[in-house]
C-alpha cells in the first residue's frame, strides 16, 4: 500500500510542478497588525493539534482577524462535528483525486483567495495540503523550512523534539518582528527586522 501511495504521490508531484510553473502570486508583507485575513492549514486528525489550532484560531479572532482554516482528515471520511462553517473546511481521503490532489470544491476558492497571511501547520508535510499551500495566491506564506525556497516567504526551521506548540511560538515570534507600519516587499521586511535587532544589541 505504501508503494501505491508513493507512485501517487510522484504523479501528484509531477502535475504539481506544472501548475506551479501557471503561478502567478507576488509576495507582499502587510505586517500582522495591518492584516486583516489569515489563513491556516493543518492537520485534523491529530486531536492534540485540533485542539492547539482551534486555540490558536480564537486567538487569531480576538486580534480582529479574519480567518479561514483547512484541516485534512486521514480518514476516509470527515467525521461528525459541530463547528463554524465561516471558519473552518475539513476534507479527508475520500475527496482526494488518484494523484493525491484535493477536489472539494472549496480548495479551489481557498487557493484563488488573496489572503494577507497563509500559516502552514503541515509540519509532516502531507501531500495534499502541500498542494494547497503551494498554490495558494496567499501574499505571504509561512511554514515549515523546506529544500524548495519557493515555497514560504518565512520558513521556520523545526528543533528535533520540538511540536506544534513550538512552531506557533516561532510564527507568533517573527510576524510580531518584523511589523511594519506599511506594506512592503518580503526582503524590505526581514532587512528592516534585522537592522532593528543589531539597533538593540548596540
């Protein structure tokens, strides 16, 4: 079963690229503070990361932002729940194409959205929410650190032994250094960030 999934996997790789290759997306950096929409990604079958995203989530609310999460159910199907459709969409394996790619109809609004920020919780680097977060038209990505620099605008580099709750500090720790006052290109940002610390250690 694992060979099949690989070989999926591959193909899902494969038409990926070709995708990627149409992208059209220019990253621009608001800052947390003058952003207004944040989109999430994360994995729903784990119960202690739900619940550590849905936290995050209602803390994302009382910062006046809006907010729309995808989590992806292993499962075959997505199962019973009570939660707000404004905020959250769940698909699990019975929506996935052969080649691994998600087919609810709302991934493609999710992808096509020009949201502020795009925080990608997808630290095991499933598939098909690689998929998403790759197309995503979001303005400016964060996630985990990958080979591929073409990914996230922020990636966050994972300490062995460290968890979600880790990585959120981390993003909670870079969106907050590097605000700024008006939007600006991702490397204006990181540039000003570092000229800010060197200030500080003076």
């Amino acid at each position: 079963m694992q060979h099949i999934h690989n070989i999926r996997k591959k193909i899902g790789e494969y038409f990926l690229k070709i995708e990627l290759n149409r992208l059209n997306r220019k990253s621009l950096f608001k800052g947390f503070n003058l952003s207004n929409s944040i989109a999430v990604l994360f994995n729903a079958s784990d119960k202690t990361e739900f619940e550590l995203v849905k936290k995050y989530i209602k803390y994302l609310r009382d910062s006046n932002k809006k907010v729309k999460c995808i989590g992806y159910f292993y499962e075959k199907e997505v199962p019973e729940m009570v939660y707000s459709k404004n905020e959250f969409d769940f698909f699990s394996k019975k929506d996935l194409n052969w080649h691994l790619k998600p087919m609810s109809p709302f991934v493609s609004s999710f992808i096509e959205e020009e949201y502020d920020i795009l925080i990608d919780f997808n630290l095991k680097n499933d598939f098909p929410l690689h998929y998403i977060s790759s197309l995503s038209k979001a303005k400016f990505k964060i996630g985990n650190f990958t080979n591929d620099s073409t990914l996230y605008d922020l990636m966050i580099e994972m300490e062995d032994g460290k968890d979600l709750k880790y990585f959120m500090k981390n993003v909670d720790h870079y969106l907050l250094q590097l605000n700024v006052k008006s939007p600006t290109t991702v490397a204006d940002s990181i540039e000003n960030s570092n000229k800010k610390n060197n200030s500080n250690k003076k």
